[in-house]
C-alpha cells in the first residue's frame, strides 16, 4: 500500500471521528428556544442566570438590557431547551430556592389547553416582591395596628370601669340593710304561699277536670273524625265504582253524536247534490196538484163524464103550440 493511500485513510478516518463528535455534543447541548420577557426591576439575577420551567432546570439567561421600546421596562432575553413545553399561560417570574440562594428565573407550567408560544415569542411575567416593598408595606401599617391597640387599650379601660361599678353594686346589695329587707320579702313570700295554698289546690281540681271533660270531647272528636274519615273512604270508594260506566257512557254518547253529525253531513251532501232534482220534482208536483184539482172542479160540475167519453148533446127547449 502505498503512502498516498494511507495518509488519506487517516484523513478518512479522522474526519468521520469528528463528524461523529459533533454530532454526539450537538445531540448533548440540543437545540435551544430563544425567548423573551420584560420586568421593572430584575436585582439579583445576570447573564447566565438558570431558567426552571416548574423548577426544573431548562435554560439560561443570555442577556438584561433597557427594553428600546419603554426605556422603563427592562428586556430579559433567555434560551430554553428544545422540547420544553412553554404556553400563553406560563408566567415568568424572579425568585430563588431559599431566602440566602441566588435568584432564578422561574416559568410556570400553565395549562395544556393553551397554545404553544413559537421562538422568541414573549413569556408573560409577574413583578416579585423585594424586601424593600414588605418593609414599605409594614411601615404603611404601622399607623393602623397602632391606632387598633390605643382602641383595644380604650375599651379595656371601658371594661375595667364597667366591672368596678358592678362590683359597687354588689356590695352595696350585700350590706346588712338589703340583707334584712330580702329576709322580711322571703318571709312575706312564704305567709303568702301558705295563705294561697288552698286556692292553688282548688285551681289545681278544676284543672283537672276540665283536662278529663276536655279528653271527653277530644274522643269524641277523633271518634266523628274518623266517621268522617270512613264516609269519605266510602265515597270514594263510590266514585270509582261509578267513575268506568259513566266514563263508558259518556264515551258512547260521543261516537252516538259523532255518528249523528256524520249522518246529517251526508244528508246535507245528498240534499245539495240534488237541489236541482229536487226543484223539478216540487214542480212537477205543483202541476200534478193544479191538474188534480181542475180535474176534481170539472167532475164536480159534469160527473157524467166519468161514464161517457163525450158530454151529451143539450136537448133543444120544447115551444108551445107546434113552435108557433
């Protein structure tokens, strides 16, 4: 083998050793989807800041500056893995794994309903809160929980005040004067208990038999209602024996006038379909009754024509003497 051949073997060789590194590093690193996101302040993160879709690690920041547009946003652009569903709903934001860790970026996972964001499309973002906001926050309120405890401290001396006149009340309740006048008011009470003791017991007898005439007239009333009961039972009853004939008749005597007004329809069909028929029949019925009665005159005044065929000659009058 010559030394040509095998010099350009080795070149050979050689250049499909690299070609197959590349392509192994290019599949390692992948293929990265520059995006982009804009904030008011972004402390804390720079170029080559880690980007978490869901915190896990997809990216890196590759560049912060002033946005052209609005000299008061700042532009964030970034690159993402490959494959890494980002969507409308996913939602940037600056934040970091613990209170002493650097800051990230972190995306959310948004929905799978929404679309996929093409490469260098816009993430929407959140403003994070600094430890300078809380702190201007916390001194806003400061004024508000102090007025709420100079309130809380007022009513505690309301309450305190309150509970000393109370207990003013209840000594001057307990003093020997009061103690005498409630023995006096206990001893009335019992002389009176004793004096309306008969009369209580006499109430106590007429109540009871009211309650024993009143469960008198309350049997009797459940007595009527359940004869009440029973006749409307029976009368029911009644009714549904009566209810399936009278619905039968009433049945029938729908098909009888439904039969009734096709029968007259017809009568009405025929007599219009022969008026004309009908016209000529009382016509002729008409002249065959003027007929009849000239007929009936004529035998009345010649009744021999019902004999002969034709009137008798009239006989001429006699003359006296031979004519003359």
């Amino acid at each position: 083998m010559s030394n040509e051949l095998k010099v350009g073997g080795f070149v050979l060789t050689t250049l499909l050793i690299f070609l197959a590194t590349f392509a192994y590093v290019d599949q390692l690193g992948g293929v990265h989807v520059p995006y982009k996101t804009y904030f008011n302040y972004v402390g804390g993160v720079d170029p080559g800041s880690p980007v978490r879709f869901g915190g896990v690690k997809v990216g890196a920041i590759t560049a912060i500056r002033p946005w052209h547009d609005d000299p008061t946003k700042i532009e964030v652009v970034l690159e993402i893995r490959g494959g890494v569903p980002v969507n409308a709903d996913c939602v940037a934001m600056l934040t970091s794994l613990s209170p002493l860790g650097d800051k990230y970026m972190e995306i959310t996972t948004g929905s799978n309903e929404a679309r996929r964001l093409p490469s260098g499309a816009t993430i929407k973002s959140t403003e994070p809160v600094s430890l300078d906001d809380l702190a201007k926050q916390a001194s806003a309120l400061i004024p508000a929980v102090q007025a709420v405890l100079e309130d809380v401290q007022k009513s505690i001396d309301r309450l305190a005040g309150n509970a000393d006149r109370v207990l003013s009340g209840v000594q001057g309740m307990t003093g020997p004067q009061n103690q005498q006048n409630l023995k006096l008011l206990l001893s009335s009470a019992r002389t009176l208990m004793d004096q309306s003791s008969p009369r209580i017991d006499k109430v106590l007898e007429n109540l009871d038999r009211a309650s024993s005439q009143a469960g008198g007239v309350l049997t009797q009333a459940q007595s009527a209602a359940k004869a009440m009961n029973e006749s409307f039972d029976n009368a029911n009853r009644t009714v549904d024996e009566i209810r399936v004939p009278m619905k039968n008749d009433l049945e029938e005597m729908q098909r009888t006038v439904m039969d009734a007004r096709r029968l007259l329809d017809n009568l009405n069909s025929i007599v219009a379909s022969n008026t004309s028929t009908i016209d000529d029949a009382l016509e002729n019925f008409r002249e065959a009754s003027e007929n009849l009665r000239g007929l009936t005159a004529s035998v009345r005044q010649r009744p021999w024509t019902l004999i002969r065929g034709k009137p008798a000659q009239d006989r001429p009058v006699p003359t006296v003497n031979g004519g003359r």
